[in-house]
C-alpha cells in the first residue's frame, strides 16, 4: 500500500508544464513501486487539473484579447502559430488531426485549437487530453523500457528527455521536405 504523500509528489511531478515531468514522475513512482495503470491515473488526474486552470486563462484571453494591445498582440501570434500548426497536420478540424496536434504539441494547444474549431470544454478537453494520454504512455513504456536496459534511473531520464526534444524536430523537417516534394 502506498502512502498519500507518494501519490501527491508524483501527481506534483506530472503537473511540471513540460514533457520533462514525464521521465521524472514515471521514475519516481516505479521506484516507489506504483503499477502502471497508477501512474496513468495520476497522469490523467494532472490533465484535468491543468484543465480546471488553463480554461478560464484561455478564456479571458478570448473576451479581452481584442480589447488590451498586449493580449490582442498575443492573440494574433497565437493565430499564427495554431495555424502553422494545423499546416504540419493537415488543415482539417476532424477529432484525429486534434488528438495528434495534442500529441503533437501539448494538451493546451490541442485545447486552443480544438476552441478553434469549435468544440467546447468537455469535447475539446476530451480531444486535448486522449492525445496527452497516448504521448504520455509513449514515454512511460519508453522509460520504463530503457531504465529495465540501462538500469540507471538519471541516465534513463536524460536519454528520454533527449529524445523528447529531437525526434519532434527530426520529424517536422521530414514532414517539411516531404511536403515541398510534393508541390
């Protein structure tokens, strides 16, 4: 049986806004002998905390955002980017293109574009959150995976982290090249 406080720092680990949370939680609670479908649970848990926060920020930036130069200038970039964005998958609004651009990207941005196309809290949350969740068991299969290789816990986070942060970049030039291949 594991103690209150070992959920509460490995949910705590999982709400750090970067993919890093990810290889860090998974270690800790492996090491505090918690199953995957417990790491899972907590992992959904700290979707829908962000959830309950990022919905009213994003909100107010929606109603003011035309009103104050800063946030209309924010949101003009934020257009920009949600539309750079839907180029890498596709220009459609379809749930799968909304689950991936989560994947993808992050559960707020799958969120802003999923507002984008017209889906309220619970759809759009829902869409944001399955493709957080199927990233997430990526890199918790992987890490639990190479931490089973390797053995050492501090290496297994730093490869995973590097691979968090090149294999999306080696991707998107591939999708690049590809996409000017076909014009």
């Amino acid at each position: 049986m594991h103690n209150l406080s070992s959920h509460w720092d490995v949910l705590f680990i999982f709400l750090i806004p970067f993919g890093g949370g990810i290889p860090a939680g998974v270690l800790l609670a492996k090491s505090r002998n918690f199953e995957w479908p417990m790491m899972m649970f907590l992992y959904f848990l700290s979707d829908v905390i962000l959830a309950c926060i990022f919905e009213p920020i994003m909100l107010l930036f929606i109603k003011y955002g035309s009103r104050v130069q800063f946030l209309a200038k924010f949101s003009e970039v934020m257009k920009l980017t949600i539309a750079k964005t839907m180029e890498l998958y596709g220009n459609t609004s379809g749930i799968f293109a909304l689950v991936m651009i989560a994947f993808g990207v992050d559960p707020m941005t799958g969120r802003a574009v999923a507002v984008a196309a017209g889906h309220g809290f619970f759809v759009g949350w829902l869409i944001a959150i399955a493709g957080d969740m199927i990233y997430f068991t990526l890199i918790m299969v992987s890490t639990l995976w190479l931490k089973g290789i390797i053995g050492n816990g501090t290496w297994t986070m730093f490869i995973i982290l590097a691979f968090m942060m090149i294999v999306p970049n080696v991707i998107k030039k591939i999708q690049i090249k590809f996409q000017k291949n076909i014009r």
